[in-house]
C-alpha cells in the first residue's frame, strides 16, 4: 500500500472538438447567398416593372404561365367544393372571387368580370395610342415632324390616356406674352391636327408655366397658364379638330413642374390628353 501511495496520479484531458459550428462555420454562407439572390431578383422585378409597357408584363407573364392541363369545369373528390372545379361557373362567386369570365353578361361585369370585347378594345386603343407616338417620334422610321420640332415634343401613356406635350426652351418659346402662341406652336398645333385623325378619343389640353419671382406682388401664373391653355384649344379648331372633342381645358399654373428649377423655361409647356374611352 505505501509502494502504491508513492506513484504520481494520472491525469486524463478530454477535449472536445467541434467542427464546422459557431461563427467560423460555413452554414451562414448559405443563408446569405440566398438572402443575396433573392434580393437581387427582388430588385429585378422592380427594374422590369418600371421599364416595360403593360403589353411587355403581360408577354412577360404569359411565358412564365404554367402549360400543364387544368380541367376548368370539373374536380374530383368530396372535398369542401364538393367535387366542384374552383373554375366553375357556379364555384367561384361562392369562394368570394367574383364571377367568371368563361359566360360573361351583364350581371357578372358588374361584379368584376370583364368581357372579352371589352379587353380587345383596350387593346386596340392601347395599339392605337403606340401607332400615334411612332408616327409623331419617327419610331418606326418615319415622322410626321421636322427636326427642328421633335426635340420640343414628350410622349408618354398613362393609366388617362396618351400625353402629348409641347414644351418650350429659352430659345424657342411656345408664346411671346400670355397667350400669343408662336410660330413653333403653330406648325405643333398642324401636326397634332393630323395624329388627332388616327383616333377618335376625346382630347383634354392642359396649360403649364414656369414659375414667377417671389418679388412679384400678385402671382400671374394661373391666369396665364390658362390664357396659353385655352389660346391652344382655340388653335386646335381652327386647325381642323372638332369642338366637340375638346373635353376639357386645364390651368395648372407652376405646380407640376417639369424641370427642379421652377423658374426654368422648359416648364413652360403644353399638354395634350388622348383620353381613354370610358
């Protein structure tokens, strides 16, 4: 026992290894590539959205539209529909979307339904609209405008209708006063005549300036974009379009501005409305 008692303890050291975990491990990088990718297709969409027409979106949509047979009148099974599609025509005001647009009348369109000749209708107002810019553009090779004045004249379609605008520069001015158009605007007021025969739409003109100094005691702005909007529509008839397509006459004054510096003549401009069929 005392031989026994002379010999040194042995001590056992038991380390624990541990591989790949805590934050020299690789598993975040896999959360953060695929917080990366969908950020990036995130912003993608964004681009896409604000870069395409509404034609392009629903091209865009309909190639990524699945092409596998659906069966649109029947299902299978007892479950809560009953055996019913959830296409059914009889299914889906009962699921609270609305009727469908297989049968439409006039009852389903008032419930949110869209009939198929008024979807092509709008198509062919939208492609009207298109043929309208490219001829005043020069888009498709050929224009209806000189050099000279196809640097003053912005298209664009919103969710109103088509948007012509005739702006001014320091240079070339659309009026000399409050409403005495120049020669530039006249020849604008001739070739917007001539696109207006492509369409039918009713036309709304819209009048916009620049803004006054601050040291002005009475701001002019309203009754001279008023006076310019009002002097165009009178040019338009005169020109050739009819009274009756006139809808409306609109003074905006300085507050839309075209251009950050309010007091710049590029705000000083014109703005014609192909209005959307109701």
């Amino acid at each position: 026992m005392s031989g026994d008692s002379n010999m040194a303890p042995v001590i056992i050291k038991r380390k624990k290894v541990v591989s790949g975990g805590g934050h020299h491990g690789g598993a975040w990088k896999v959360a953060y590539a695929d917080f990366v990718t969908a950020m990036m297709a995130f912003f993608m969409l964004m681009w896409l959205l604000n870069a395409t027409t509404e034609k392009q979106r629903k091209g865009i949509a309909d190639y990524f539209t699945p092409t596998v047979a659906m069966a649109r009148v029947s299902g299978g099974g007892n479950g809560p529909l009953g055996g019913d599609s959830v296409f059914a025509e009889n299914t889906l005001p009962r699921m609270g979307t609305g009727a469908t647009s297989l049968h439409p009348n006039a009852e389903n369109r008032a419930r949110g339904s869209f009939a198929d000749g008024e979807t092509a209708e709008a198509e062919a107002e939208q492609e009207a609209f298109e043929q309208v810019e490219d001829l005043l553009m020069g888009r498709g090779g050929e224009s209806m405008v000189a050099d000279d004045m196809l640097k003053h004249i912005v298209t664009r379609v919103t969710d109103e209708g088509l948007v012509i605008e005739f702006f001014g520069t320091e240079a070339a001015p659309l009026f000399t006063g409050a409403d005495a158009p120049t020669q530039l605007l006249r020849d604008l007021s001739l070739v917007l005549v001539r696109a207006a025969s492509l369409v039918t739409n009713p036309v709304a003109v819209e009048g916009h300036v620049a803004a006054s100094p601050v040291v002005l005691a009475r701001n002019p702005s309203w009754d001279v974009s008023g006076l310019r909007a009002t002097a165009f529509r009178e040019l338009l008839v005169r020109n050739g379009l009819g009274a009756e397509r006139v809808h409306r006459v609109t003074s905006h004054a300085d507050r839309e501005p075209a251009h950050a510096n309010l007091m710049d003549p590029r705000n000083n401009r014109i703005e014609v409305v192909f209005l959307r069929s109701d």
